[in-house]
C-alpha cells in the first residue's frame, strides 16, 4: 500500500470489548485513500486478537507499544502518519469524505 492521504489512528488499552466496532466503523468509510492503525498501548486483554481478525484488510495496521500511556501511544501512532481522528469515535459512513 502507497502512503496514504489520511490515517485514523486508534490507541487503546485493555478496550477489546469497543475495539472491534470502532475498526469496522472505519473501515466502511467511503474515503477512497487511508489506512487504520491501532496502536496497542501494553493490552493484556484480547486486543491484539480483535485486530489480527481483521487484518485480511490491507487498510488495517497494528502497532504495539509497551510503555504505558496516552501521549505515549499518540506519539507512536503519530510519527509515521498523515492525519488522525479523535479518540471514542465511530464515524459515520461519509465522516472522512467530510474531513477531507
């Protein structure tokens, strides 16, 4: 996959119960060109598993990272990515087309 023109960004911690339908909720967006990347902030829960069940999705990328933390997890998820979404979110269908 080329760089894509925005990446929605999700960290998240021991939160496999929402995990699922926030990656799905993005994936459905019509956006033609973006990627999801989760970034897995030291979970002990299913976490990572909820994501590895996706990632037939090219769109999809997992990140883990041990040290513990929001700005932590922000910043790793930040540094190779173009753009980002707000924590909690589930996007409607046509939310990137609008953030564009």
């Amino acid at each position: 996959m080329t760089d894509p023109k925005m990446s929605a960004i999700i960290c998240t911690h021991n939160r496999d119960n929402y995990l699922g339908a926030a990656i799905d909720s993005l994936l459905a967006q019509d956006f033609p060109d973006f990627e999801v990347l989760v970034v897995d902030n030291g979970s002990s829960d299913r976490t990572r598993e909820v994501v590895e069940a996706r990632l037939s999705d090219s769109r999809l990328r997992y990140v883990f990272e041990s040290v513990l933390g929001l700005s932590v997890a922000r910043n790793t998820g930040a540094d190779p990515n173009l753009g980002r979404i707000g924590k909690n979110c589930y996007p409607m269908k046509n939310y990137m087309l609008t953030v564009k």
